[in-house]
C-alpha cells in the first residue's frame, strides 16, 4: 500500500475525518516584522520578497491553497540569542506578520516556532497530516537558515516540495553575501535535498 507523504505507523488509516486533503499548501517562513520591518535584524533585503509573495498567496489561495505561516517566536532569554541579536520576542510587535501579508493569516494557520526548522517543538507535522497536501511550496527568509531547514525536514518527511527562487531571500552582511548564500542555499536545495527550485 502506498503511504501518504507525512505517514507515521501512529496515524490510524481508517478515520477519515481526521484528514482534509488539499491540493497545495504555501508554507511562508518567517515574513514577519522582526525580519522585514524593524528590530536587530531587519532588512529590506529581506522586506523585498514581501510584495510579490503578497501577489502569489492572493493567486494560490483564490485557486485553492492553504497558506501556512511559519513565525519565529522567542521568549526574553532564549538561547538562540548567544549566536543572534534578540529578535522576535513574544509581545513586542517583532513576531507579528507583516501587514501586508496578515489578510491570507486570516485565512490560512499560523504556526510559531523558536528553531530554524518549522517542525521543530511545534505541531506543524500534525497539521501537514491533516492537511495531507500534494505539494508544498516554501517561500519567505531566510534562504540558507529557516528556509533550508523547514525544507529538509520536509523532505525527510517525503512531501514534494517547490521552492519557489524568486519569493525566498537572505541577508547581506559581513562574510555572508546575500546573492551567493542564496545560490548555494537553493542549489543545495536541489541537488541534496530533492526539492524542485522553480
């Protein structure tokens, strides 16, 4: 018998109702104020992105896509903060969405997380099994950190994923040349991981 993508020998074949399958589910990484908008780590490299992902999610969705957004969540004293600016704390405005993007919140799932990948301590592969999608696109920042990350968990959950080039970004700074870091994050991607870069 073949095995959704997402199967787990837990999940009980025989109920139905548990799962509401969709065609595509847009999963959107980290488009938030911490990144796009204000705080350490802000830029408007990163803020560029925000526009024309605005655009696909208003055409995904119309055709029928469930957008899922991922957003970096961080209590005061998190530990993530010996290697990154604080950023993203509970509360401050920083993990909010960016409000151009917040009507497709609305209508899609919000799933906080405190580690690069996605699936980390959150249920975001519980709601993928529900959703039971037959592709998932990634789009949002960073390319070569929750990007990548939330991208290979997917695959090693054996969803087929499109990462679509033009919608995700990273940051420039010293010793991490956004536009390289891009290319071998998305090549990466590719060739190692399995995701289509389109």
């Amino acid at each position: 018998m073949t095995r959704p993508p997402g199967y787990h020998p837990g999940m009980d074949e025989n109920t139905p109702e548990r799962v509401t399958p969709v065609r595509k589910v847009v999963i959107v990484v980290d488009m938030t104020n911490a990144f796009c908008r204000f705080g350490a780590l802000a830029s408007a490299r990163l803020d560029a992105v925000t526009a024309p992902i605005r655009e696909h999610l208003a055409r995904e969705t119309a055709a029928g896509a469930v957008p899922v957004f991922l957003v970096d969540t961080h209590a005061p004293d998190d530990a993530e903060f010996a290697m990154f600016p604080p950023h993203g704390i509970v509360g401050s405005g920083e993990d909010e969405v960016v409000p151009e993007l917040q009507e497709f919140v609305a209508a899609g799932h919000v799933v906080r997380k405190s580690r690069y990948s996605g699936f980390h301590g959150t249920e975001l592969d519980e709601l993928l099994r529900r959703l039971a999608p037959e592709l998932v696109e990634v789009v949002g920042v960073c390319t070569d950190i929750c990007v990548l990350h939330t991208v290979a968990d997917l695959r090693n959950r054996d969803y087929p994923v499109v990462v679509l080039r033009d919608l995700v970004a990273t940051y420039d700074a010293p010793g991490h040349d956004g536009d390289e870091v891009d290319r071998f994050a998305l090549a990466h991607m590719r060739d190692i991981l399995g995701a289509r870069v389109e």
